[in-house]
C-alpha cells in the first residue's frame, strides 16, 4: 500500500484491496488467539476462545488434515506445539476462506483507510508491549538466569543447542541488559511519530530472537516469525522511500498515516485519555509484577539453605568403606543444593537420583526422599564444620550411612572466575 493511498481517500486497485482482507483477518486472529501476556488486563478475555479451540482444532487435527499427535498437549513451555501448527494452519485457511467470501460481499468499497488504521494500531500494541515484557524480562534477568550449579557440572557436550543458547546469554548480565533495551525501545511503536524507528528496531530484535530460536533450536520459532512479519507489514508502506532514502540518497519525507477525525473535541480528548491511561496502568502493572518474580524465583531471590556444590570424599555403608571407582553406582560423588526443597546426588558412574529435602535446622537434621520410583529415603543428621566441611550420618532404610564432603570454591570455575579485561595479549579461549 502506497503511502498516499492511506493518507487520502483514493481508491485502492483489487490486489491491495484482497491483500489487506486476508492480512486483517490473519492477524487479528493470530493476535487474539496467542494473547502471549501482551494485552494484560484483557488476557482473562482473550483466554475464552480457548475453551472451545482446545475442542475445535484436535478435532480438526484428526478428521480433517488427518494429523494425529498427543491431543493432550496444548501451548506449554513451548510454543511450537503440534497443537500450536495446526492451530496456525487452522487460522491461515479462516483467513484465506473469509477474504474470498469477503471479497465477493464488499466488492464495491473503494478502501479500507479506517480499518487499516485500526489493525495497525492493533499490531503496534500487541507487538510493542510483547517486546517490552520480554525486553523487561532481560533487564531484570528472569529470562535467562546465571548458569545452574547443576549446568556448570554438565559435560559441554551434553548440553542440548537450546541449553547451550540459555547459558551462553545467561552468563552475562551486561548483554541481557543490552538485548533488554533493544527489546523496550518498542515502546516507541505506542506512539505515532516513532512508530518507524520503533519498527526498525522492532525488526532487529525479533530478527535476532528469530535467528537464535532456529539455529539453536529454541521451541518458540512460531512466535518469533509471526513477530518479525508484523515488524515488516508495519514497515511495508515506507518501504519505497525507505530504499530512496537508504540506497539512492535521495532526500525524502514520510508522510503521515491515515487516522480519522474526531467530529467533537471531547471524543478526541477521551481517546487519547484512555490511551495514555492503558499504557500506563500495563507498563506499572508490568514492572511490579516482575520485580514482585525477582525477588522469587530471579537474582534477588535468597539461595537455599546449604547451597551449594559438596564433593565426596569418603562414604561408608554399614560400616564399610566404599571405594571411589568409576563405575560405581552405590557410591556418591558429588551433592547438588542448587533449588530450594531439591537435592541432586551424582554416583560415581555419572548417573543422577534427585531427592526432595525438608531441613530440620534445630535438630540438624536432614530428610531425604526420592523422586524416582525407587522411592528410597535417607533420615539423616549433618554437621558443619568450618566453610567447607559437611558430614551425613543417619539410615537408608536398615542400612547405616556416613558421608564426609568438601565444599567446592565455585571461583574454581573458569566461567565464573575469568570476569573482563580491557587488555589480552592472548586470546583466552577455553
């Protein structure tokens, strides 16, 4: 759509006229049926489609495309669900369906100066204020935390692409900072004269996510498209004078957007009002409740007690020695503390058993009881000695236990220890 098509009332030729049916349906529905946390006091709303769609489209899956997957599984952690692909292919096929039925109905209307201002607007909110929640997030680090204990000790090679991805933008607090300002600067999409700027850098956040989501395999591929293609259709009527800008040099003006006009001043004042109003109200309700995550779950959050990495170095069962042979799998190797309520004991042969804990810091006291099927359960009394030494004495089921540790310096890691420098007369590449 040219730039002067949307700011007069000229008719539009039928390819644009086509064209914008299909995109107002395709992302009104995409926008409302993946809420996705942007629009925050409407989400309970937006959730209500959901009641039937978690009927419609397995039943769709099954009777008309034929796709059969785990009808169980809706939109989880991951937003690449089957349920999540044929929910768009369902979307895609109304959007293609509604524009021909459409088209044929509307035939006579000259343009659509009105309704593609408002899907516009539509667009501008919903991809703006999903950006600020995710660029919020990378500021005050909840999206990706510093590594694990539990991933420092995993072998490089075990990690899995998306594993890999999350420690490598976990580590640094200063480039979560970084990508977390790119991500808010769509703010500016709120607000008419920026809306370009904030496109451009709109489009080169989601572009980034986007790439990182394919290339290490991140579950929320979907998601990160449908971003960086509302990035684009905003952008889409600039794009001429935006290449005679940037390729030609030739001096050009944006001209302004098609908006309507308000007959009576007091609407327009209402308007803008209400604007203003929800912008605000969703940007203190954003960064409350995230500060409110951080002191839970985040970096403000109190580690648990006794965290920590405790290496064995002996272990005695029924009064007798075990052995450090690798390929054992009675005898522990090491003791992770990383979650509170959680322990993770690594045997010798690498194998893992996690365990549930309950403290008992008057008595000195420790419960342990497995996760597993195995259901084994240690009743347990410790000791602290100094600030770096642990014993674990008590019973497994009949049999008696005692397990010296050493506290591991988490310095010791090269990850941790290595910090910034300005000088490096050799690569330090590890």
């Amino acid at each position: 759509m040219s730039e002067n098509a949307l700011q007069t009332n000229a008719p539009w030729n039928s390819y644009k006229k086509i064209s914008f049916r299909f995109f107002f349906l395709l992302l009104s529905l995409f926008i409302i049926l993946n809420n996705n946390g942007a629009f925050t006091f409407l989400s309970s709303v937006l959730q209500l489609p959901n009641l039937v769609l978690h009927d419609l489209i397995p039943w769709f899956s099954k009777h008309i495309i034929h796709y059969n997957y785990d009808f169980t599984i809706y939109t989880n952690g991951s937003g690449d669900t089957s349920y999540d692909w044929v929910l768009l292919l369902f979307i895609f096929l109304v959007s293609v369906i509604g524009s021909i039925i459409w088209s044929v109905l509307d035939r006579k209307r000259k343009s659509y100066n009105s309704a593609y201002y408002w899907l516009v607007i539509l667009v501008r909110f919903y991809l703006a204020f999903t950006l600020i929640l995710y660029g919020a997030i990378k500021v005050i680090k909840l999206q990706f935390p510093d590594p694990s204990l539990m991933r420092l000790l995993q072998p490089f090679g075990n990690a899995s692409p998306m594993g890999l991805a999350w420690t490598f933008l976990g580590f640094s607090k200063g480039y979560n900072i970084f990508m977390g300002i790119i991500e808010v600067s769509a703010i500016m999409l709120l607000f008419r004269r920026t809306v370009v700027v904030g496109a451009f850098l709109s489009l080169a956040a989601t572009a980034h996510v986007m790439s990182m989501n394919y290339f290490f395999d991140v579950p929320v591929k979907l998601l990160s498209t449908a971003l960086v293609v509302m990035c684009v259709f905003i952008l889409a009527p600039h794009f001429l004078k935006l290449y005679r800008f940037f390729i030609r040099y030739e001096s050009q003006q944006l001209e302004k957007m098609y908006r309507p006009k308000f007959k009576k001043r007091w609407l327009y004042f209402t308007a803008y009002g209400a604007k203003y109003l929800y912008i605000t109200a969703s940007l203190v309700f954003l960064i409350s409740s995230l500060i409110e995550q951080r002191k839970t779950y985040g970096s403000a959050a109190p580690k648990p007690f006794m965290y920590g990495i405790y290496n064995v170095e002996s272990m005695k069962v029924k009064g007798e020695t075990l052995a450090p042979l690798t390929t054992d799998s009675t005898r522990w190797k090491q003791m992770i503390i990383n979650y509170s309520g959680y322990v993770r004991i690594k045997k010798m042969n690498d194998s893992s058993a996690n365990f549930t804990t309950v403290f008992d810091q008057k008595k000195k006291e420790l419960l342990l009881k497995s996760t597993g099927k195995d259901s084994t359960k240690y009743v347990l009394n410790y000791n602290v000695i100094g600030q770096d030494r642990l014993i674990l004495s008590g019973l497994t089921e009949k049999d008696s236990i005692l397990v010296s540790f050493k506290r591991k310096d988490l310095k010791d890691f090269k990850l941790i220890n290595r910090g910034f420098h300005w000088v490096s007369e050799y690569p330090y590449n590890r």
